[in-house]
C-alpha cells in the first residue's frame, strides 16, 4: 500500500488502534494491579498481532475513584502503575517497535483532589476559583435540576463558600470552567508536555462537553432528575476552544487526534472532524452501542435489532465520506464486551462470531480500535453479586435504582449482568494459570470464571483462533489499500440477517457478507469473478451463509491481477 502518497492519506488512517486499559492489562508486581512494567513486557504480544497504536486510557495521578477518570496531577504517574522513568521506558519500548502511543486526554474536569480544586473551593476569591463551575443555591436547593450521568444531583454543595459545584459525573470529577482562558491555556501547556515527550497523540474524554450553556436551564425529567446533555453536549463554545487548541498545540505535532464526543450526530461529528475544520481528526460516535437501550437508558437487556444496526452504520459511513473519517469500535472500557452484545457469546458460537464481528468491523471505512481481549474473544463477566462490582456508574446505578426508585433487585442486576462496565474491565486473560496470569496476587477485580478455555497463551499456539484471525485480519488491512481508502457502500439493506457492504478503490473491489445470526442464510450473491479474501470458515460459502459465516471477496483490477 505504501509505494503511493497522496494528500488524503495519513499514518493514522492506515493504522489499526489497540485501547489498553492499563489496570486490567498486566500486573508485573503482585498487588492486583496492571501497571506501565507490565504492558511492557506485553509489547512483543501486541507487535505480533500487527497493531500500530496503543491508546492508553489514564495512567495519571489518580484517587481513582473512577479508575484513572478522575485526575490529581496531569503531570504525574498513578503511583499503583510505576513512575514517569516505567512510562519513558514505555514510550522508547513502543517507538522501538514501531507501535505509537496515545494518551487519555481528561480534562472535561479534574479529580476533586487536583490542586487547581484544592485551592478553587477555598474560598470564593482564590485565584483558581474560576477554573470550576461554582453556582449559588436556588431557594436552598441545588441551582438546577440536572442529573449525573453517575446518578444523583450533577451539583455538589461544599461548606466552605456555601456555593455548589457540578459535576457531570461523580462528585469526586468537578467539571472545569473552559469559559475561562488562564485554565485553557494551563490545558495547552500541559499537552505541550506530553507532546514534547514524544506521545502521539490524545483521546479527548467526553470532549464534547466543554462548553456548557451559561443558562443552565432545568433539564427534561426522566426519573429523578432533569437531562443536563442538551445543554452541556456540543455547547455554545466547544468548536471555537477546540480551534484555538489546535492553533496554539496540535498544529505542530504530527498526532493523531480522536474525541470521545458523548451525544455526537452526523452533522456535530462533520464539525468535530471535519476535514478543513482544524479541530480533531476523528471522533467515537455512540449510536451503534447504544442500540437495545430501553426506558432506564443503558439498563437494559434489550437485544440489538440488526437492521437498525445496519443503518447506523450506513449512515455514518456514507454521512462523513469525503468530509471527516470515521472510527471503528465495538467495544470499549465503557461498553460490554462486543462479542457478548454483537456477536453470540455461547460455547457453540463464540469463535466464530467474535472472528465475524472482526472481519465486519476492520474492513469497513475508518480506523479500527481493537478493545483489550477482543481479540481474544473475551466475554461479559456477568458477576451475580454486587460486591463482585468495582465501577462507580453501576454501584451507583444501582443504588438509586434500587433504593430510591424501587426497581426489584434482580431487575437491576440483570441490567448489570449486561450493560455494566465491568463486564469489559476484568483482567486480560494471558494463560490458564491462576488468575489467568495476569497476578500472582488477589486481582482487584476478579477474573472471568471462562480463563481456562479463552486466553492468549491457548489461542496464539491455535492457527484457527480468534487471536489468529485478527492477525490475518490486520495483516489484510495493512496490505489492501481498498480497504482503508476504498467509497464504502451498504448493500442488502434491507436484510434482517446480513450485514454486506462493498468497498471501491479505482478498479478494485471489496464483498463483504457477514451474517449476524446462528442460522443458516440463503446467500446468492457472490459476485462473479472474485476470489476469497478472509472468511471464518475453511470452505466457501455454496448457496448459503452459515452460522455467523463472514466472507470477503475482492475482484482485483486487471493490471493487479
Ligand atoms: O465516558 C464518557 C461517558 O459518556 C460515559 O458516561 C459513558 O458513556 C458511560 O460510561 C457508558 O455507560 C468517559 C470515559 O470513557 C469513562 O470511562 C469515564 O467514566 C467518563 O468519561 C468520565 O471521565
Ligand atoms: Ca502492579
């Protein structure tokens, strides 16, 4: 692919991104906990499975009462995970291999124990005080009726002034003032930093709430609490700071950029990302994972409908063609594990639909994110009990749930056994040895009871594995300049069983069929003249798409074949 430049192409569209979550990777010393030796001694690992990027979700100072979320020092090194030398050697350890890092860029808000926090809710004329969001109270009460996106009220009232502060999620994450230039340009600084140590790039942390309405009006009531996204999501200035951050910082580093934009539209994602904008270079959209929510939002065990899948990803695809690029994920630290949600997380279906929502995935438009163990096909956790929990949304969902709105028990847990975050957060699953390998120590989380049968070590000595596929998948990305660079078409729309769609490049072309359903599907479209690709079974399809069967074909053009 690469003996050929043109204006629109960039490394980090031709890069497949893996996201570690570094509690849960590797723990190198015993205590439970995954830290920066660790991942280290998991390069080779990754280097094998063909990825470019790791983005790192935060290793910063951290009180982790949202596990790395919830920042004390933009500066420093969460002290469970080693120190800033662990993170150099990191850094020089990837580069060595050719594999780039991307940071966690958090700065929506700070953790309460920040200094910048520490000295705003000093008092009312501190010099910091302005870089948070203080209101008076309204008749005795909060100033509005916003809810958290971690439950209860989304303002905390603190003694010290009298005043309350927000906080979109928990009371330990205040919200920063980006209305106010001395802390935005404390924000620039830092990034300089990191930039100048030779990171990567950023992944921006809810970016897309920076700019809040200075109304704040009351929001529309569902439950409790009133919904504070319309007015906090994509705000009045959120395109302008993100302009001047990439005048004053990111203009002058060859990075990548992608914004985690909770709430993001087609039209919102063409400003975020748009190609002459001069903001981010990409950003996460929600809509396909949140497919299969019900009256409660997340909290529910809805199954995902595939035609409504379909379009989400038709109008994506086709909506930011030639305007923006799109990213690629169907899971992440925040989501449950994709083959459990997509796919058929059963003994009978598993491989082979975790290797089709693989296929699925990387060879459509966009940079592909691979979530740590996906490649594994790793599966919901699925805890029975709520002190198996760790995850400050779901024991809180659950409090407020349960407690105040008097939802049953086991109606809450169900939706936690499915939606719940920790589902995805459960240690990496290295080996059948205890606890999976990843500790010689107590896990802070427990293992997924499943180690023994899925895990690395198992799954890269087995040419059929999932582990294998996604190599052989990755490897065909790298190779096929269609399929980064190739028009995307949606095709068979209106099928309630098939996800295709054709990928164009010149004379080239990409088929891909992948059957979202354990049945067998009458299939009578292989196109003429086109030879195999990659599919997850070893024969070829006859009139039929089998269980969770994925197939490509590519007819080349006639001077490349
Ligand atoms: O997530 C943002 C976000 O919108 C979350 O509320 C997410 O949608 C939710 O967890 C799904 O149920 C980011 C981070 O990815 C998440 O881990 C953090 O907890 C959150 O921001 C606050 O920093
Ligand atoms: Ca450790």
């Amino acid at each position: 692919m690469r003996n050929q430049r043109w204006k629109g192409s960039k490394w980090w569209k031709e890069a497949v991104v893996y996201q570690i979550y570094p509690r849960s990777f590797c723990d190198s010393n015993g205590d439970g906990i995954g830290d920066l030796p660790g991942i280290i001694s998991k390069l080779d690992y990754l280097k094998q499975l063909g990825i470019d990027i790791i983005w790192l979700s935060p290793v910063y100072r951290s009180p982790n009462d949202d596990n790395g979320y919830d920042i004390s020092d933009y500066q420093d090194i969460m002290e469970e995970f080693g120190n800033m030398d662990d993170f150099d050697s990191l850094l020089r350890e990837a580069h060595e291999r050719n594999i780039r890092i991307v940071m966690d860029l958090v700065v929506n808000h700070t953790s309460d124990e920040h200094a910048w926090f520490v000295e705003s809710r000093k008092s009312k004329d501190n010099p910091y005080r302005d870089f948070y969001i203080w209101k008076d109270p309204k008749d005795g009460k909060e100033p509005n009726n916003w809810g958290s996106w971690f439950s209860g009220s989304a303002w905390q009232y603190d003694e010290a002034t009298g005043m309350y502060y927000l906080h979109i999620f928990s009371k330990k994450q205040p919200d920063l003032n980006w209305d106010n230039s001395a802390l935005r340009h404390k924000v620039y600084d830092m990034m300089h930093w990191w930039l100048e140590k030779g990171v990567d790039g950023f992944r921006m942390d809810v970016i897309s709430l920076i700019s809040k309405d200075p109304n704040f009006p009351d929001g529309e009531v569902n439950g409790l609490y009133g919904d504070l996204s319309p007015y906090c999501a994509h705000g009045p200035h959120v395109h302008e700071y993100l302009q001047e951050m990439n005048r004053e910082v990111l203009s002058k580093y060859d990075i990548m950029t992608v914004g985690e934009t909770s709430c993001v539209t087609v039209e919102e994602a063409k400003k975020y990302a748009g190609k002459d904008r001069n903001e981010l270079d990409m950003v996460f959209q929600f809509e396909h994972v949140s497919l299969g929510e019900g009256k409660y939002g997340k909290w529910s065990t809805d199954p995902v409908n595939l035609k409504e899948l379909k379009a989400v990803w038709k109008k994506w695809e086709e909506g930011l063609e030639g305007v923006s690029w799109n990213a690629l994920f169907w899971g992440n630290h925040d989501q449950p594990r994709a083959v459990s949600k997509f796919g058929n997380d059963s003994s009978e279906y598993r491989e082979r639909s975790a290797k089709m929502l693989a296929l699925c995935q990387m060879f459509m438009k966009g940079t592909p994110y691979v979530y740590q163990g996906e490649e594994l096909g790793m599966t919901n956790a699925s805890f029975d009990r709520l002190s198996d929990y760790r995850d400050v949304e779901s024991i809180n969902a659950y409090h407020e749930m349960v407690e105040q709105q008097g939802m049953p028990a086991e109606e809450m847990m169900s939706y936690l056994k499915r939606a719940g975050r920790d589902n995805a957060r459960t240690p990496m699953q290295w080996n059948g040895d205890v606890n999976a390998g990843f500790t010689t120590g107590e896990p802070w989380i427990a293992v997924n009871s499943n180690y023994r049968e899925i895990n690395a070590k198992r799954q890269m000595d087995d040419p059929r594995s999932v582990y294998n596929f996604y190599r052989e998948i990755i490897r065909l990305r790298h190779e096929e300049e269609v399929i980064v660079y190739g028009d995307f078409e949606m095709l068979l729309e209106e099928s309630d069983q098939i996800f295709a769609y054709k990928r164009k490049l010149r004379e080239t072309e990409v088929f891909v069929f992948c059957n979202f359903t354990p049945n067998h599907v009458k299939f009578e479209e292989q196109p003429a003249k086109a030879s195999v690709l990659a599919g997850n079974y070893e024969e070829e399809p006859g009139g039929y798409l089998r269980p969770y069967e994925a197939v490509a074909y590519k007819i080349s053009a006639p001077e490349e074949s």
